[in-house]
C-alpha cells in the first residue's frame, strides 16, 4: 500500500487527464458490452419483424451503430494519445525528482554505487514505470467493467451455467495470484541483472583506453559475457515463469468453454436455455475471456513497472547525509580564515582516517600538505567543501562552523582544481564557463587568458568553440589542467584548493600552469596537496602529515633546518633521484 500512494501521487498534477482518460475506457468498456445485447434484442424482436419495417428501419439503426464506432474511435484515439502522453508525462517526473535526489546524494553514495547501475534506474527502470502508469489503470478499469458487465447479463441468461464459470474463475484467479508472487521476485531479479549489464558496458568503455594499453580485451569479453548470461539466465526464468502462466490461463480459458458447451446442452435438453440464448452467451464468454487475456498480457507489464518503481524507490528514499540545516546561514564577505579543531574522520567503518586533527589557516594564506598516499591529506580538502561530514571536532571559516552554512554558499566560496580533471563534452568554452554560468565571452577570455591557455585555443580551428570530446579525451593532461584552472580563475573564490595540479605533467607543462597557479593563489587562502616538493617551496607553510596524523610544520627553510622527514624526502628526491622524481 506505501508503494502505491507514492505511485498515486505522480497523478496528481494529470488529473483532470487521468479521468477523461478513465471516462474514454468507461466508453470504450460500454460500447464493447452493449453490442450482444444489441444483437440478442434485434434478433428477438426486430428481425422477427415485416420485411417492410426492417428495410424502413434498419438504415437508422445502421447510423446509430456508426455513430457509436465513431464515438469509440475517438475514445481509443485518446486513451492511445493522451494516455501515453500522461504516461509520459510521469516518467519525465519521476526522472526529474530522480536526477535532481542524485544529485543531493553526496560523494559516500558514488563511492558504493555503479554509475551504469543509476543509468539503467533512470531510463529502463522508468520506460517501464510509464507504461505502467498508463496501460495500468485503464487496463484494469476496462476489463473489470467487461468481466462483471459481461457476468451480469450471463447470470440474467442463466444463472446455474454462470455459477459454474464463476468456480471455474475463482480457481483461475487463485492460479494467477499464485504465479504472480513467483514472478514479482524474478522480474525484480531481471532489473537488477539489467543493471548489471549496463554497469559493465560502461565501465568498460569508460576505461577503454586502459583495456587496450593492457591488450584486455578477452578479459572484459569474458567479463561482459558472464554478466550477459546472467542477465539471459533471468529472462529464462521471468519468461519461463510467463509461460506457466500464460498457459495455465489459457487452459483455463478452454475449461470455460468446454464447461459452457456440456452445461448449456444439459439445459437445453431439460428445457431451461433455448438454443438462441447459448449463441449470446458464447458471445458474452468472448466478452468476458477477452479481459482476461488483457490481464494476463498486463501482467508482465505490471511486474516490470513494479520492480522498477521498487528500485526507485530506494534512491528517492535514500537520505541525503549532507544536507542544509533548517537555520543555515548564508557565507558571505569571505576573508578566508580557516581552522580545523579536533577533527576525527572516518569513511563509515571503524578505521578513522583522521584523528583529532587541528589546523589553523590564516585569511590570505599558502598552506601545503606533504606526505605519503594514505595519509589523509585528500580527505583533509574534501571535509572542507562538505563533501563528506566530520565524525567528530568541528571545521570553521572566518569562525563560522561551515555544517550552520548552506552548502551553496560554502562551495561557492571554494575552488577546487584536482590531479584528474574532469571535461564535459561540449565545447571549450561551455568547460570554462561551468565555473560561472551565464558568464560573457570576455570574461571566459580573459580567465582563460590567466590560465595561459588562451593562444593555444586562439590557434584551433574553431577557436573557443572547439569539441573537447568525452572527458577531454582530445585535449592533453596539461591542456585539461589549463582549463580547469581557467574554470576557477572565472569562479574567483576566495578559498583555493589545489590537489596535486602538477603531479602528472611533464616539465613543460608544469611550469605553464605553476604560473598559472601562482597567479590564481594570489591574495587567496590557498591549501596545496603536492607531490613534488619543488613547487611548494615558497609555501607559508607546510604541513607533514601520514598516517598517524600531523608529523612536522612550518616553512621551507625551517623544516629543512629540522633535518626532519621533510628534510630527509627533499634531500632524496632532490641529491638522490632526478628532479621530476615524486616521493610521496
């Protein structure tokens, strides 16, 4: 019953279609029902008429039957139309309510779940959810008015041979409800196996480029092949399932007939059915079996829609971790003063990441953090923008506790530029202006301009309009690394959080977007995650950190005169490897 007011509820905003769609099947329904008992009573008391009268009367007879059709006609015409439209309509909802909770979700979600897998809830779960919304109600509406329409006038026909379809019936519906619970949990199987084959497909050839660099192709071959028959081994059994029951009705549909034929030629012998009345009652049977074929048809449909929405649910009812306070405050007249006290942080298991960490970062300043992977120094940044929340301690911005901020505002305030960059498809300029929509052209010029990246795009054939292809896959690292910096430089926080920019760029490259980032870092609170130690020399400060927490801090020179891990890392990398050798 909870799934179905949450599936009720998407017909709200349709209802004035809902029920226009509803009265057209009503029409439809009656128009159906009423053509035997127009024919049993033209045979009983037209056709035994003077020939004079029919052919007098038998033309308006013939237009009021035309003009029924025509009414039908236009009913089904817009049970066909608008219902689907109105089915339609739910689903670009449903898809929107969707879109819009995956997107409140924070990063914890994406980290436990498949993006194939959310593919598939968005498109094919809800394809099936629409079809349901339509088909659903008004397949019922109709054939229910035709089971007990047609029940009806067969009782006024005779009443024993009705009672005899009805046991046949009940034992009928008994085998559907029995194979409908059977089905119900392997139609459920069969989206999540569809699921699955849409998570591999796309984690695959997301990471095509890796497949081929290893020559893995079989590899994944084999992989999508057991996904693959996994998904074929559930279509077995959900149209195996089908089979039964589909065969069973149908068997049972015989035994009506066959019980109809026995029964009535008992009755016609005793003298209590007349011959004429066998041949309307047959009709009505067709009148009454028709229906149920229409269910049994439906319910396969009806299973699907109902997986589907099951699986709908749990994403729309996944609640967001991270989430405005009632009383959130907006951040504004950032300076940029920043302190992390007594922070505690753990992934949701029982291993803490970070362990009462304190950090203060004054309004204008260069911090970096230094040490090896696994130490923290990624989760350290990303507590600060809220990507995920703190176990305990408390995280501030010029004294303010960043979970009393809204999350726009906050994020607003920060810019991230990242190791792996990330490009939408579409055009360089469209990549530079996410960091401000609606931005003009000579603002994205002159951010781009900053970057050092705008004389490279002024070479390309078609300028700023240029297709970066998926992910910038027609860009190179350090061409990413521009834009990127290009996007925040039109973004203009005054927090700045660089996660090893440079750590994958050749010298080259480098040097572009170090003056980039020495550029974009002035009079900003800038907090550096490097590997290379080289840029992070003119640091106001730098911070140690590994595993066990906050090792060493302070300057470049203070912490060489330490002699220190900072120090026994610089004189590595820099007397005993090259100098684009990263430690860390």
């Amino acid at each position: 019953m909870d799934i179905f007011k949450k599936f009720i509820n998407y017909y709200k905003p349709y209802k004035l279609l809902f029920f226009a769609d509803m009265f057209c099947a009503l029409v439809v329904s009656a128009v159906d029902i009423s053509f035997p008992v127009i024919l049993s009573y033209l045979s009983k008391n037209f056709f035994t008429k003077d020939k004079q009268v029919i052919l007098h009367n038998i033309g308006y007879i013939g237009i009021a039957l035309v003009c029924m059709y025509i009414i039908k006609y236009f009913c089904q015409y817009f049970i066909a139309t608008w219902g689907h439209i109105m089915g339609a309509r739910m689903e670009n909802n449903m898809r929107r309510d969707l879109f819009s909770h995956l997107q409140s979700l924070p990063f914890s979600y994406y980290d436990e779940n498949n993006t194939g897998e959310m593919m598939s809830k968005l498109i094919s779960d809800l394809f099936d959810i629409s079809e349901l919304a339509h088909h659903g109600p008004e397949n019922v509406l109709i054939s229910a008015l035709k089971i007990l329409g047609s029940f009806t006038i067969l009782l006024f026909i005779n009443v024993k041979m009705t009672l005899i379809l009805l046991v046949v019936t009940v034992i009928m519906v008994v085998f559907s409800t029995y194979q409908n619970l059977k089905m119900r949990k392997i139609f459920l199987d069969n989206r999540k196996k569809t699921a699955n084959i849409n998570s591999a497909v796309q984690d695959s050839l997301s990471g095509i480029r890796v497949v081929k660099s290893f020559a893995n192709e079989e590899i994944e071959k084999k992989k999508f092949n057991k996904r693959n028959k996994e998904y074929l081994n559930s279509k077995v059994q959900s149209y195996t399932a089908m089979g039964k029951f589909i065969a069973g009705n149908t068997f049972f549909e015989g035994i009506l007939y066959v019980a109809i034929i026995v029964a009535g030629s008992l009755f016609i012998i005793d003298g209590s059915l007349k011959v004429s009345d066998l041949v309307v009652y047959a009709l009505y049977i067709n009148i009454f079996i028709n229906p149920i074929d229409i269910l049994i048809n439906f319910t396969e449909l009806f299973q699907k829609g109902y997986a589907g929405f099951q699986r709908f649910r749990e994403v729309i009812e996944t609640v967001p971790v991270i989430v405005d306070k009632e009383d959130a405050v907006t951040l504004t007249n950032v300076k940029g003063n920043i302190e992390y006290k007594n922070v505690t942080f753990s992934y949701g298991d029982d291993h803490n990441v970070l362990n009462d960490i304190s950090i203060k970062i004054k309004a204008g300043r260069n911090i970096a953090f230094v040490g090896p992977s696994g130490g923290g120094k990624t989760t350290i940044c990303s507590l600060l923008p809220r990507f995920y929340d703190i176990t305990s301690g408390s995280i501030t911005i010029d004294g303010n506790d960043i979970r009393d901020l809204t999350l726009e505002s906050l994020r607003n305030s920060i810019g991230v530029v990242q190791q792996d960059v990330y490009m939408f498809a579409g055009s360089i300029k469209e990549n530079i202006g996410y960091g401000k929509i609606n931005a003009s052209d000579e603002e994205i010029m002159e951010a781009a301009k900053n970057a050092n990246i705008h004389d490279y795009i002024m070479d390309l054939d078609e300028g700023y309009d240029t297709y970066v292809g998926e992910r910038g896959v027609k860009l190179s690292g350090g061409q990413k690394q521009r834009l990127s910096i290009a996007r925040v430089f039109l973004k203009n926080p005054p927090i700045l959080i660089l996660d090893e920019a440079t750590s994958a760029l050749d010298n080259e490259s480098e040097r572009y977007i170090q003056s980039s980032i020495e550029k974009l870092s002035k009079d900003r609170t800038t907090i550096v995650i490097a590997h290379r130690l080289s840029t992070i020399k003119k640091s106001d400060e730098i911070i140690v950190i590994n595993n066990e927490g906050i090792q060493e801090r302070g300057n470049h020179n203070e912490l060489l005169k330490n002699e220190g891990m900072y120090a026994y890392y610089y004189n590595m990398q820099f007397e005993g490897l090259d100098s684009n050798s990263k430690i860390f």
